[in-house]
C-alpha cells in the first residue's frame, strides 16, 4: 500500500498545464526539475517503473524534451543534480531495504508498479471493437510473459 500510495501521491506534484512547455522559468521551475530528476531516478533504479513515466506524470516531460532539444544548460543542470543525487541517495536506501526487508521491500516495488497502471491509464475503451482489441492484446502480453518466464525458468 505505502508504494501504491507514493506513486498514486505523484499526481499532486503535476504542472496545471501539463503537456505544455514552461517557458517562464522561475526559481520554483528549477526547483521542480530538481525534485522530479531526484524522483525520476529513484524509479528508474526499480524494476518495472519508467524515469520517464515520472516526468510525465509530474507534467515536465515536455519541459526536460525542449530544455534538451534547445541544450537549455540550466534546465538539464537542475534535472541533472536531482537525478544523479537520486541515484546516489535512492540506490543506497533501496540496497539497505533490499537486505534488511526483503519481501517488504518487494511488496514496495509491487505496489509502485500498480499505482504506476493506476497514473497512466487512459479510460475504457469506447466501442466493442476498441473493447475487443485491448482485451485481446492484454492476454497476448500476458500469454508471451507466462512463456517468457517458463523459458527462464526451465533454463535454470
């Protein structure tokens, strides 16, 4: 639930305009470069959530983009130092649980992922056929994960 639940909480760190570019960079702009660069690596150390997904959930993924398309020094400096702090701080911590609480530490990952499906997801599909295709491409996936971890496993 604690993983679920910081996940889900990132919604509240999103931009009113998501989607837009910030052009008017304040001191609270960098400020929210840097705390989403620390988050955004953090997620990237775990298994299964995208840094990625993260700048955008935070609504700054286009921001990043443009800031590094333009070579925006200052915006890539600020997202740079909150990932790299991240990396360094967050590869600590999730060592430390990983050894100490294993399963809870696992139970934590599990629960990021499911608030990660919880973020994105995009609404139910609107007619049958839509309805039909998502359902069929969800038990593909699901059919070629069940394969691909019977193929790990048998390998060891």
């Amino acid at each position: 639930m604690v993983g679920f639940l910081a996940v889900v909480s990132l919604v509240f760190f999103k931009d009113p305009d998501q989607g837009l570019i910030i052009t008017n960079k304040t001191t609270a702009t960098y400020g929210l470069l840097f705390i989403s660069g620390f988050f955004a690596s953090a997620a990237m150390i775990l298994p299964g959530i995208s840094g990625s997904l993260v700048f955008l959930i935070m609504g700054v993924y286009p921001t990043i983009m443009d800031g590094l398309s333009n070579l925006d020094w200052l915006l890539i400096l600020f997202t740079g130092m909150g990932i790299f702090l991240g990396i360094l701080s967050m590869s600590k911590v999730i060592h430390f649980f990983l050894e100490r609480y294993r399963t809870a530490a696992f139970a934590m990952i599990i629960g990021s992922v499911i608030g990660s499906i919880v973020v994105i997801f995009p609404g139910w599909p609107i007619n049958n056929k839509l309805a039909f295709i998502s359902i069929a491409t969800f038990a593909i996936g699901l059919f070629v994960a069940y394969l691909l971890g019977k193929v790990e496993y048998d390998e060891n």
